[in-house]
C-alpha cells in the first residue's frame, strides 16, 4: 500500500512538474507577446506624433496660403475699383470732350450759316 502511495505520489509530481513546465512555457510566450505589443504601441505612438505634427504643420500651411490668398483679394478688389474710377474718369472726359466738339461745331455752323 505504500508502494502504491509512493507510486501516486510520483506520478502526481510527474504531473505537477510537466503542469509547472507547461505553466512556465506559457509565462515566458506571454512575456514575449507582451513585449511585442509594448514596442507595437511604442511605434504606434510615435507614428501618431510624426502624423500629428504633419498635420499641424499642413493646417499652419493652409492657414498662411489662405492669408496670401485674402491678401490677394483685397489688392484685386482694391485695384477693381481703381480701374472702375479710372474708367468713370475717362468716360467724365469722353463726354465733356463731346459736349466741347459739339459746341464747337455749332459755333462754326452758326457762323457759316451766318456767312451764307
């Protein structure tokens, strides 16, 4: 009865110590994988601050050019209305230049009807 005793026993810390082999196994597999997934999210993060930074450096971007942009729309505006002014004045010219003609016109025709 001993012997048989004995005879469990030694195959329960048979058991025990392939259950201990497998339990350590398995610590050290999962102490990879986490170690894996520490340096995934390592580079994850610095992934997300390269993609940050471009962004922010894409939106500065796009805030200067939208500057250039309304600076160029008021120089447009403002030479637009130069131009219309400028126009407005040859157009003031164009018509005092007629209305002068045409007085002279009538002068000299008033004359040579006078004359005739």
């Amino acid at each position: 009865e001993s012997l048989d005793h004995l005879e469990t026993l030694k195959r329960e810390n048979k058991n025990l110590q392939q259950e201990i082999s497998d339990l350590s196994e398995q610590l050290g597999e999962s102490g990879k994988a986490f170690h894996e997934l520490e340096k995934a999210k390592k580079t994850a993060e610095q992934e997300k601050s390269e993609v940050q930074s471009a962004l922010e450096e894409a939106e500065a971007s796009l805030e200067h050019e939208e500057s250039k942009i309304l600076r160029v729309q008021l120089e447009l505006n403002q030479l637009k209305g130069d131009v219309d002014r400028k126009i407005a004045e040859k157009d003031e010219e164009i018509d005092q230049l007629k209305r002068n003609h045409q007085r002279v016109v009538d002068t000299m025709q008033s004359s040579l009807e006078a004359e005739v």
